[in-house]
C-alpha cells in the first residue's frame, strides 16, 4: 500500500513519461496542439523545478 508521504525517486521521470505518452495520444483533429504543447512545457517545468528544490534539500 503506498503512502502520499512516501517519495518515489524516480517519480520525476516517470511523470515526463506521462507527459511524452499523453502528447502522443492527444492527436484528436479538435486538441489545440500549439496549447497542448504549451502546457505541457509548463508541467514539465514545475518538475524540472521540484528536482531543484529536492536536490536543494539532499546538500542541506
């Protein structure tokens, strides 16, 4: 059973594969690809952003 508590290490990367599969599945002629994309950068860089504070956190 997993806790919300717990950190998976990799989870970053797990979460980039989420992202990379879902802008391959989102080819619907009605998605707005340009914003797709555009929030997809944006997720992609709050993980980018909680990397730097947990590796923060390890030299602390």
């Amino acid at each position: 059973m997993s806790s919300f508590n717990t950190f998976t290490p990799n989870l970053p990367l797990t979460a980039r594969g989420y992202l990379i599969d879902f802008l391959g599945l989102c080819t619907d002629a009605g998605t707005n690809q340009h914003e797709l994309r555009e929030v997809l950068l944006y997720l992609n860089n709050l993980i980018t952003f909680d990397e730097m504070q947990l590796q923060q956190e390890d030299e602390v």
